[in-house]
C-alpha cells in the first residue's frame, strides 16, 4: 500500500472518480496544491514520482528565495505556480 508522506497526501476513495497524490505545500502565506492522478501518470507510483519530483523542486525554489515583509515575492510565487504546471 502507498502511505502519505510529508506534504504528499494520496487519496483513493471507493465514492470518487479520482485516485492519486496531492501535493500541498504552505509557505510564508502562499499554498501551492496539485493533484497528480493515476490514471494521468499511468500508475500510483507514476504519480508518487512526478509529484515527488514536484516537491523537490518547489521547496528548492521556495526555501532559496527571497523573502518581502515574510512573504514570497510575486516572481517566486509566478514559478512556483509554472513548475507545478509543468510538472
């Protein structure tokens, strides 16, 4: 069985249409969120690895940047949000 990890939540519920990994991440006031679907990966290990590998990404950008009155700037959140989408 696939078990949750830190900022990872895997989700299959019998009474949903989706199964897989979300990513949530909360940072300096700004959440980013990402559901990666088995089915849109192929598997749930597809899935764990894309947003695996999302994560690494996102917290590497986020805990390098800058940082304006504690809050990300606006070019780090810009991406933040493109490597999710790319992800």
């Amino acid at each position: 069985m696939l078990e949750s990890r830190k900022n990872l939540t895997r989700f299959t519920y019998e009474t949903t249409a989706f199964e897989g990994w979300r990513l949530c991440v909360s940072r300096a006031g700004t959440t980013f969120t990402k559901y990666f679907s088995d089915k849109a990966y192929g598997s749930g290990k597809k899935s764990l690895t894309a947003s695996e590998k999302a994560r690494t990404q996102l917290l590497r950008l986020i805990d390098n940047s800058r940082r304006t009155n504690g809050k990300l700037t606006k070019a780090t959140v810009e991406k933040a949000h493109r490597i999710l989408k790319e992800a």
